[in-house]
C-alpha cells in the first residue's frame, strides 16, 4: 500500500533542502574537499591529445618523471585487470588511437596539482593523424553509425497518408548541450590497512562506479567501496562519465600505495565529458481536414560522439517520446546513433525524451500556419483522449488529465485576453514583436531498461528511538534526501529531527541503480517504506501487548505511540523501541522496491516500459528586436503534474530549475567544434564559462508563476506522488513557440517560421528577417 496515506506526518510539507544551510554557509562537503585531510596525497592530470583521431604511434612519461614533484605516469601498460571504463566494451581507459580532441592517453601523479600539470606536458607522445568525422552531417554522409538502429511502428503510414488531406515534409537539426554542473568531475581514493579500495566519488550511479573500478583493477566488487557524499550537480552527466576518473584514481592507489586525488578543471571537463546528444531528423506528416495527425515518418539520427555510452537507451527513449502529448494513428519511426570524432555524448535531464518531443513540436509549429490553424489550437485537437495508447503499445493513463491541465492553464495565465493584447502590440510596433506559445508534456517515468527500476534501502532503529537511513539513491541538489527523510520519519510516524540520513555507499546498499530517468523518489523511497514498514510491524505488535489493544487500532504520531483515538494512553516512540529492544525485537531492515506492471521488448519496441506519465503544461510570452534577434522572456506560467507532492518545496524548485536549463538548452547554450580542416579539427571551441552562455538570473521570466497540478494522486507509488526531475525541462519549448510566433510576426502569418536550436539571438534575427524578406517578396508586382 505505497499510496497509503497517513493523518499526519512530514510527507507533503513544504520543507527546505536538508543541506540549504550547509551549502550557503560552506558547511556542505563535496568530494574535493575531502582529500585535504589526507597526508601524502597524490594528484592526478591527463595528458590530452591535440587531435581528433589519430593513432598514438609512442609515448615516453621519462621526460614527465624528470619533473620534480612527478611521481608516476598511468599507463595501458598498468592496467591489471581490463583497459575499458565503458559497459559496452568500446571506451579503453587509456587508448592506442585518439578518438576525439583532448582524449586523455595517459595520466600523471604527482606531489601537488602544478607538478602533476608540469608533468603532463612533459610526456612525449607522437601521433599519426587520421580522418575524423565531426558533423552530424559529415557522419550521415559517411554512414557512420555506431550500435543498434532501432524501429519503432503502429500501423502502416502508407495508408495513413493516403487518409491525409495534407502531407508534408520536412527536416529539423538541435544542438546538445553540456551539463555545466557547478563541480567537476572527482574522485578521491584509497587504499586501507587490508587492501580495501575506497573511492569517494562524485557519481550519480555507484554501484557502476563500484563495478568498472573492480574490472579495470581485476578485483570482485566486494573489494571495492563507493561512497557518494553528495554532488554538485549531475543532470546525468554523472551516470557513465564518472567511472573511469574514478578507476583513474584507484589504480594510482593501487600502485603508488598513496591517495590519489582527481579533480578536473572546468576546461577538462568540457573537453573531456559527454554532452546532450546532437539530434537530426527527416519526417513526413499526415494531417486530415480537421487537422489532427493520419500518420508520421521520421528518422532521427542522434551524434554519438566516439562511443556508445548510454546512446542506444537515449535512441529508445527519444523514439517513445515523439509522440508527446499527441494520439498518432500510424508511425513508423527509425532511430540510428551516429558516430563522431568528438566526446562520448551521454544522459542529460530527459534522456533522449526532450530531442523526440521537440521533433514534433516544432513540425506542429512548423505546420499550423500551412493548416490555417492556430497553434494552440492544433495542438489541442490531437490531445491523447481516455482509452487509446501510444506507438509503443502503453495505455495513455489520466489522459484527461492533459485537457484539464491545459483549460486550467489558459485560465490562469490569462491566455486568451493576453493573445490579443500581443496582437495589438505587434500592429503598434514595427521593429518589436511579441510572441505567446503554450505547448504540452507527457513523459514517461521508469528507466526504459527494465532491470534498473529496483532500489534497496537499510533503515536502523536505535535503542533511543533514532533512526538512520542508508539508501541507493544519490543527492545532486535536487532534494532527494530531503524527500527520503519525510518518508522514513512519515512511516515511522517519527518526527523528522530523530531521522539522519547516511551517504550513499555500496557496501550498505548494493547493486543499486543510477540515480536517474527521475525515479530516484520512486525507487528509493519505496524501498525506505518499506524497510520502515517491516520495523513498524513489528512495533505494532509489541505496542498491542503494552496497550491492550488490537495491532490494527495502533497509531504512530509525531514521535507518540497510541491506541486509535486515545492519545492521552499512549507512550513514546523510544520507550516502545526500548521496550521492542528487550523482547529481542529486530529494530533495523532491508527494504526493496522493483516499480510493478513494466515490460519491454527492446526489439520489437513494443510493451509498457513505464510506471505513470507525467503531465504539464507551460505558456510563455517573450518579446523581440527586430534589429537584433535579442529577446526577453516576459512572462511564464507554469502547471505541472507531480501527483501528491512529497516536498513541495522542492518540487516546485524543480519545476522551475527544469524550465531554466530547458530554456537554455533552446536558447542559449551553442556547443561549437572547430569543423575547419585545419590543426584545430574537432577541438571545442566553447570550452570554458566565456565562450558557453548559460541561463542566469538575467534570463528568468519577469513574471514567473509556477502552480502543482491540484487532486492529482498516483495509485501505487510512494505516498501517492509523482516524479519531477525531467519533465518540467521540456515545458521551456513554449519559449522556443513564443520566439517562432514573434519572428513571424515581423511577416506574413500564413507562412511557416522556420528556426534554429538553439534558437540564438542570431539564429531568432534570420528566422525574423526570412519573415520580412517573405512579406516583401510577396507585395512586388
């Protein structure tokens, strides 16, 4: 009964973030911080190479060794166990042929950080350049593919489009966008009295971390411990990524018998990490007089990178997410990962789900104009309605719920009304346009690889009535420890001061999974209720025996234990554990949860691969100069679906941090590669804080007003709530409409608006003046 409710209890209170204090203050550890309290302390630095593909023809560390400080340079030649930090097998630690440029060949360990830089810039390498392939277009070209291509189909498009009263067709290019977690990435390890190998790491999965550390040292799991204080921000950039800098720092453990400390600067991290994926996609659609959809072809193609990573699930979910909001009859959709000469492209919040749902937004976008229809209006005549399913053959559950939500929205931001005021603005102002968009998310909540949907947990009681509890999940910012300590202090019916929350480590949890695809409150916390459930069971029944009263009408409140409606003849919670103490009543559990009713057929691209759909809806409104392409987002009204909230306080942080990097993903940030053919080939150019533009304050909405979704309870999850993670970022693509709508202002409405993503203000200044030069063109003789 994970949606069971109790009278009271911390559970949807609105708290602040277990560590809010420690962050501002300083308090708060991070990985880094930890190894100045070690004596003899090594530090780590690769030595990057300056091409993009190349074979590494030799390498001498003497040079390096020579350096003062230097104390030992990490070679294949080290390697005890396997030379790979992947799971696929195609990412060796240290490579014979350079697959991108500044692919870390080797790694330096010296007595302090300059050294160790020194050092790295000493080693001598030479390199037999190679042809590299940089562009998603030069890979398409090429046939450069890299894992498997994936199909996804419902019905027969050719029959869908011989139903269509219009078809048309089209293309769609959208960058990636780098993770920018305010820490790099680290790791910190040692070596203890025994031969344990211990790794502080920040990582969002590190049970994985645990195992790609063991295989490259050729150790069992069990001779490796993972512990994950907290990170700096992760947005899956520290599902995969992390496990190779921390094996990194183990093997220079391993042989040095010294801590090793790695750290990288904001430069290598950008130069050496995955970004979003890069996608393209050719499509044809099929609309009916009414225009609602008769049928989709598309092929997306995603930018890899060097290898696969996690390209093949970000394939899967891209292609399960196209349809978004929309009931498509038929589909044929084809999903292939290319293969480039850049970093290893990787999770980012959404995981594939916001590339495939921008697809279609911008063809609806695209389109409505064509179909005479007004965008909105488009969009809500092909809502999902009760009883169908999608491409992939799941039950669209709640889906009144999305017509509900979007009326609730349009009411609330005043959309009607507004649209005519930006009408009127627009007729008033030649050189400034303003644009109101309102778009839709539904997106699926479960990992789409079905073994990762389980978690455990290890709560303690002890003999005072303090609990502790150590889970699998991994605390990034996003407030999961928080919500954590509401349910375990909810289901022992404890106040949240008698909880403590202990770190992430894989000999109290194991073989748990990332903490991502914004399952971590699902998995995590159903397994802590249920640990706390089986200590609370067996409480019940002692406290029975010391009231006189049945186990059912035993009620646990606010540290009080008592019979139903009787407070006053109660005890306290640690009185009944003491007493459960000298009954020899356990008082600690291993909880477990694996999500029910989730199959997938990774082949056919077929089955229920998740849990519940999440819902939202965003309008914004932004305004345009017409001379330059710069804009403002003016106002943004928010209403998201996250069922009966856990935190709302960390909910609604949220969904408003989503929107923000959903709007940067659009707007703002430009990965840039060097695609000359010159010495520079297949460099990042947009490799530091000057050159890459992230979303600030700056760009917030002057008016921000973001809403939970009211009466919206889940059955069977934890206390009725839903995810939040992922789902608010794609609810910024009302931005990207809003910036379409303003850029055909300054044309002819009846034509389509094309526009770049990111949606720059130079990429926003050609779609408006494309606009113009269309309006002006059509008033000559």
């Amino acid at each position: 009964m994970t949606a069971e409710q109790f009278p009271s209890g911390p559970v949807g209170t609105p708290m602040p973030h277990e560590s809010a204090a420690g962050h501002v203050t300083g308090h708060a550890l991070y990985t880094d911080d930890l190894g100045v309290r070690w004596q003899n302390l090594l530090h780590a630095w690769p030595v990057q190479a300056p091409h993009a593909h190349a074979r590494v023809l030799s390498l001498d560390p003497a040079p390096a060794l020579a350096v003062p400080g230097v104390v030992r340079v990490l070679t294949a030649a080290d390697v005890p166990g396997v030379n790979d930090a992947g799971v696929k097998g195609d990412e060796p630690l240290f490579p014979d042929t350079v697959m991108y440029h500044g692919h870390a060949v080797c790694w330096v360990l010296a007595e302090s950080e300059e050294a160790a830089r020194l050092g790295a810039a000493a080693v001598a390498v030479t390199y037999e350049p190679l042809p590299a392939i940089i562009t998603l277009a030069e890979a398409i070209a090429a046939e450069a593919f890299q894992g498997a291509q994936s199909t996804l189909r419902r019905g027969d498009v050719t029959v869908g489009f011989a139903q269509a009263a219009h078809v048309f067709e089209g293309e769609f290019e959208m960058g990636g966008q780098e993770h920018f977690y305010l820490e790099t990435n680290a790791a910190l390890a040692h070596i203890d009295e025994s031969g344990q190998v211990f790794i502080q790491a920040s990582t969002q999965h590190p049970s994985e971390t645990q195992d790609i550390t063991a295989h490259v040292l050729g150790l069992p799991a069990h001779a490796v411990t993972v512990q994950c204080l907290r990170m700096g921000g992760g947005f899956g950039g520290k599902e995969m990524q992390p496990h190779g800098y921390a094996a990194i720092a183990a093997l220079g453990a391993t042989l040095t018998g010294r801590p090793v400390r790695l750290r990288l600067n904001r430069t290598q991290d950008l130069t050496l990490t995955g970004k979003r994926h890069p996608f393209h996609a050719r499509w044809t659609a099929g609309f009916d007089a009414d225009g609602r959809f008769t049928a989709l072809q598309v092929t997306l193609t995603s930018d890899g990178g060097w290898s696969l990573d996690l390209s093949e699930p970000v394939m899967a979910r891209a292609l399960c997410h196209l349809d978004n909001a929309y009931s498509i009859p038929h589909v044929e959709a084809h999903g292939r990962i290319a293969q480039t000469n850049k970093t290893s492209q990787t999770a980012f919040r959404g995981f594939g789900g916001p590339q495939g749902m921008l697809v279609t937004e911008d063809l609806l976008g695209r389109v409505a104009p064509l179909l005479g229809l007004d965008p909105q209006e488009l969009r809500a005549r092909n809502f999902y309605q009760p009883g169908e399913s999608t491409p992939y053959g799941q039950p669209v559950r709640h889906a009144e719920r999305l017509p509900d939500l979007w009326a609730q929205l349009l009411h609330r931001s005043d959309f009607h009304a507004r649209r005519a005021e930006v009408a009127a603005f627009n007729a008033a102002h030649p050189h400034t346009k303003r644009g109101l968009a309102v778009t839709p998310v539904k997106f699926g909540i479960s990992f789409n690889f079905t073994a990762y949907n389980q978690a455990g947990a290890l709560v303690h009681v002890y003999k005072d009535g303090s609990v502790l509890v150590n889970h699998g999940g991994t605390e990034m910012g996003q407030g999961l420890h928080t919500k954590m300590l509401q349910v375990a202090a909810t289901a022992l019916g404890v106040p949240l001061s008698s909880v403590r929350l202990a770190p992430t480590r894989t000999d109290k949890v194991p073989n748990t999974s990332a903490t991502a695809a914004s399952s971590g409150a699902d998995l995590n916390g159903g397994a802590v209720k249920d640990a706390c459930d089986q200590i609370r069971a067996r409480l019940v029944e002692v406290a029975a025996g010391t009231l006189g009263v049945h186990p059912d009408d035993v009620r646990f409140e606010a540290g009080q234990v008592f019979p139903l409606g009787h407070p006053e003849r109660g005890l306290t919670f640690a009185q009944l554990v003491h007493d459960a103490y000298h009954r020899r009543t356990p008082l600690w559990a291993a909880g477990f949860y694996r999500t029910p009713g989730l199959h997938w057929d990774r082949a056919a691209m077929q089955g229920e691969p998740f849990k519940y759909f999440s819902y939202g809806a965003s309008v914004s409104e932004v305004e345009v100069d017409g001379f330059t392409g710069a804009y403002r987002v003016r106002r943004a009204d928010l209403l998201h679906d996250v069922g009966d909230s856990l935190s709302p306080l960390i909910d609604l942080g949220q969904v408003e941090g989503g929107y923000l990097q959903g709007v940067g993903w659009l707007t703002l940030e430009d990965l840039r590669w060097d695609e000359s053919q010159g010495p520079g080939r297949g460099r990042l150019l947009t490799n530091s804080a000057s050159t890459y533009k992230l979303p600030s304050f700056s760009e917030l909405p002057e008016v921000f007003h973001v809403t939970l979704l009211e009466r919206a309870t889940e059955a069977g999850v934890v206390y009725g709530s839903k995810a939040v993670g992922e789902p608010p970022l794609m609810l910024a693509i009302s931005v990207r409409e809003a910036l379409r709508g303003a850029c055909a202002a300054f044309g002819s409405p009846q034509h389509p608006t094309l526009l770049a993503s990111p949606a720059t203000p130079e990429a926003v200044y050609w779609a408006l003046n494309r606009a113009r030069q269309t309006t002006l063109e059509e008033a000559q003789p």
